[in-house]
C-alpha cells in the first residue's frame, strides 16, 4: 500500500509536538470529546492540541473505509479515484482561492491500494463562531430584523461569489455556514463553510440563489430579506440585477411574512444524534434514561413488558404500542415503544413497494423524523431504533422515542378554542400552517395530518408550539405531489371542528399556508388558486368521512 500525508506548513510544528505526523497516529488518535457525527465507514470527532498562547481545537475527519462506489464513480468520469476526505481538501483551497470564508485546512492523508483509496482523512481548525446560521435565524431573542437582514445578504454574496468561481455545491444548507457578527466586514457578518467534501466545478447556475433560500427552514424569509439576498447575489455573481423567473420567482411572494417555527432550544436536529452499537442506533446523549429503562440492546428492547399497551380499532395485529413512565433522578420521563414483529405478506409488499426493501419499518419513521427535523419541524426524539432483517424480508424492528410535548389539538381546541382571543387563534392557525407549508415545501406528506397527531403546547408569554408525531406514514418526494397535498389539508379541514373552527379560521388557515406557493401573480388568480384548492379538499373531506364510516369510525 501507499500512504500520501500532506501537512500545511504552520501547522507542522504544532502536530510534531502532539506526535501526529504520520498516516496511523492520525487514524488512531484518542478524541477529546464526543464526536461531531458518526457514519457507518466514517466519523468526524473533536481534538484539541497544545499550541501557543492557547490551546488549538481541530475537527478530525476519518474514513476507515473508502466505498467502491466511489471509485466507480470517478472512473465513469474519468478522473483519478480520490477519497472524500482528499476531495475536501481540494475544494477547500478552491474556496480560499475565491475569497469564500471556509474552515482552514490543516493536513490530509491517504492510503491507496494500486489505483483506488481505501482509507484516508482530514484534519481541519475549528472555526470561530459558536453558531450556525440555522441556530441564528431560530433564535427569537437578541436577533433583531436589522441584524437578519444583514445576514441574508451576507448569504448572497457568498452564494454569489461560488457562481462566480464556477463552483457548485449541493449542500448549501445553512447548518453548514457557521456566523459570527462582525463590525469589520461590510454586512456585519463573518461566515465560514464547513462539509464543502461535494463543492465541484460547475457553469450552469439554474435558480442556485432560490435553492438557498428556500432551505433556510424552518424560517420564511420576508420580501426585503429576500430581496437583501438576491441584491447581493447578482452583485457578487456578475448576473444582471433583474426579477427572479421561473422556479425562483416563488420565493418572492407578495404576500411573504416572517412566521418562524417556533421549537425547543435543544432539539436541533436532534434525530440525527444517534449512533451505531453493534446493529443497535442509539441516542448518546440519552444513556441514563436507556439504563433505567433496562434497554441497551435489540434482545431487551424486543423482551421489555413493563409498559402499558395502546391499542386503538383498525391497529394491526404484529404492531405494538406502549406507554413506559420511568423516575429518572427524580423527574418523570415517558416514552413510547413501537414494535413491528413478523408483518405479514401484505405489510411487507407495502414496504417494498414503497421504495424501501431493505429498510425496516421502524427504520423508515425514524429516517422520516430525521428528515422532518433537517428542516425545522419539531418531532419526537428518537432514542432507540433495532431491526433484524432478512434480506428484503422484515423480521421485527422496534422504536423507542420520547413523549411529544403538550396535547394533542384534538382535545386542545375543544377545550380552548373558545375562550381564546384572535390574536391567539391566529398564532395557533400561523404555527399550524407553517408546518405544514414546511413540510410541503421540502418534498414532505404525512398522509395522516389529523388534528390527533398535531401537539401543542403554550408557553407563560401566550406563544404556541406545534409538535408532529405519527410519522411512519410520510412520503419523501413522491409523484403527484399536488394529491398528497391536498390529501393532508383534506386531513386537517375534515377534523378541525365545524363547531368550533369557522369559516375565517379556515381561510386564514389557507393563506397562511399558500404565502409563498402563489407567487407573485395577480390578486385574482391567487384568489382563483384558493377556490380550486376549497373545491378540492371539500371533495377530499368527503371521501375521508365515508371512509370512517365504512370502517364504523365516529
């Protein structure tokens, strides 16, 4: 084998004092805290080494394993097989080159057999904000609309200067640019990008601005905040400074209004967290709760009884539900345990055909909670996720994750709707509506958006928080997207009650959901879009009762 190590030059002494100079003391190197991310082949973890005046902290990307695949891929393209870790390092220096805040590049290595990498890494420098954009733009206090408003331009002009450059990179997300407020840079803020591994050379730029904006979710950028970005962009970029067509025209709707998702300070992307133990995903960070609960492996987790069942009329018979309460240290903890054990042929052809023939069930919500969570929607924690599988066969699967916070709004709105003023009602409608615009936006149907499995909680301030759960049933980029979409506002229309939500609330429901899907036209021709969808959801709403009737269902 051939092992290549690159170190930059004043980085070298500080690396030959901690003894990481060679390809193996980088492999083996202890972290000096919990790892960023975990991947099957792959691990990012923190490190911190002794330098002058202070300690250096540094991100440690290893892979352990270079996939074939990757390799396959670049001799299709013919080009040199190059790991991801080599890649990044190069794109890197690409960005440098253009004047793009990036996380500093400190050393590489490689290790080749004949023509193809097969384990490699990246050594990187922590960079010096403490905060992601996603963290800022969720954040309700000491934000104020001026500072949000320097940032997206901040963000145009660095999406700008990659068109410039020729570069693409196609995951723009802003979890992946950390910022920092800064009175010596033009907009007032300071931006690094980190997981630039797939930036590449590209000239066509097909609405690139309008991609990162609409994956600032969970946040609805304003008019003049997208105008900010768009202004910025076209200077940086070269383009003329003309009205967005097309596809990117959406994100400067009319009618386009601030309304955050409002969640926990502590969820971020919270279902991302866990972590593979011997065929096991667990959540680290939630150990003590998993010891009390006698659950540390897929046997105990399928053996636990302590729970009480939930069943309900329609559920199957190889699902189980249940209810564990636990005293952890003297707080209450309840969390749900969902069991698929032997599905039958039909369940299993289901499952297959739903595109997912090697992923169990439980696998499948737990993948749709991570997906719902990446762009800001709050859901349950995940904390445990087992599957035994044969080949495409499920055998059983378990999940086990938290209580969803609050009540549902089945029993919510009976009991407050009421005796709420307008200005409440209309927060409640606004965070409904912003889920569910989110959700559809980002390629997301949950086909069961019931009141029932809506949460909500209301905090000392009046200020409302929606939470989804039920989430074994949502497609990810379907076909006919426009039939799950009604199918889910049917959903919600059919079991909001008559009695209580009236005909404004509805409507105010629907224009709080369609800000940024009409775009910029004609007042008549969104109107004209709103009574397409009315009709529409009504039939679907009909169907829906007589589908509850059929099955004896109040």
């Amino acid at each position: 084998m051939k092992t290549n190590v690159q170190i930059e030059p004043q980085y070298a002494a500080v690396l030959a004092a901690a003894g990481l100079t060679e390809f193996d003391a980088f492999m083996e190197r202890r972290p000096d805290g919990p790892p960023a991310s975990v991947h099957r082949h792959r691990e990012t973890v923190p490190i911190c080494v002794n330098g002058q005046p202070a300690p250096r902290r540094f991100f440690l990307k290893r892979v352990f394993r270079v996939p074939a695949k990757h390799a396959r891929a670049d001799w299709l393209r013919r080009r040199v097989a190059r790991s991801q870790a080599w890649r990044e390092w190069e794109a890197i220096a690409r960005l440098e080159s253009a004047r793009i805040g990036v996380m500093r590049r400190v050393a590489v290595g490689e290790r080749r057999r004949g023509v193809r990498a097969v384990s490699a890494f990246l050594l990187v420098e922590a960079v010096e904000a403490e905060r992601t954009v996603a963290d800022w733009l969720r954040m309700h206090d000491g934000v104020t609309s001026r500072m949000r408003h320097r940032l997206f331009a901040a963000l145009g002009e660095t999406a700008g200067r990659l068109i410039r450059a020729g570069l693409r990179w196609p995951d723009a997300h802003p979890r992946h640019v950390f910022a920092a407020p800064a009175d010596d840079v033009p907009h007032g803020w300071r931006l690094w990008l980190i997981d630039v591994e797939r930036v590449e050379s590209s000239q066509s730029t097909p609405d690139f601005w309008a991609t990162w904006v609409r994956r600032l979710l969970p946040v609805e950028p304003t008019r003049f905040e997208q105008l900010a970005f768009w202004s910025r962009f076209c200077c940086a970029s070269g383009l003329p400074r003309t009205a967005p067509v097309g596809e990117a025209s959406r994100m400067l709707a009319s009618t386009s209004r601030f309304v955050p998702l409002r969640r926990p300070t502590d969820s971020s992307d919270a279902p991302r967290g866990l972590i593979n133990r011997d065929g096991v995903w667990r959540d680290p960070s939630s150990e003590p709760l998993l010891e009390s609960l006698g659950m540390r492996d897929a046997a105990e987790l399928f053996r636990a009884r302590n729970g009480s069942p939930l069943d309900k009329p329609g559920l199957d018979a190889h699902r189980r539900r249940e209810r564990i309460e636990v005293d952890l240290n003297g707080r209450r903890e309840t969390v749900f345990l969902k069991r698929w054990l032997s599905p039958p042929l039909a369940a299993q052809l289901r499952r297959i055909a739903g595109g997912a023939p090697w992923r169990a069930t439980a696998r499948i919500e737990w993948r749709a909670a991570r997906r719902l969570a990446m762009v800001g929607i709050d859901v349950p924690r995940v904390l445990l996720v087992a599957s035994e599988m044969l080949g495409p066969w499920e055998c059983r699967s378990a999940l086990l994750m938290r209580e969803a916070a609050g009540t549902s709004l089945e029993q919510w709105v009976p009991q407050h709707w009421n005796g709420l003023s307008r200005a409440k009602r209309n927060a409640v409608i606004a965070q409904v509506a912003a889920v569910a615009r989110i959700m559809h936006r980002a390629g997301l149907f949950h086909r069961d958006l019931y009141l029932s499995h809506l949460f909500v909680t209301v905090d000392d301030a009046g200020l409302p928080r929606v939470s989804l759960i039920d989430l074994g049933r949502v497609l990810d980029s379907p076909l006919r997207r426009e039939r799950w979409r009604i199918k889910d506002l049917a959903a919600l229309h059919y079991s909001a009650p008559s009695e209580l939500v009236g005909r404004t609330d509805r409507f105010r429901f629907l224009r709080a959901y369609a800000t940024d899907l009409a775009g910029p036209r004609r007042r008549v021709d969104r109107h004209a879009r709103y009574r397409r969808w009315i009709g529409s959801i009504e039939s679907r709403a009909v169907r829906i009762a007589r589908h509850d009737r059929k099955r004896g269902r109040a």
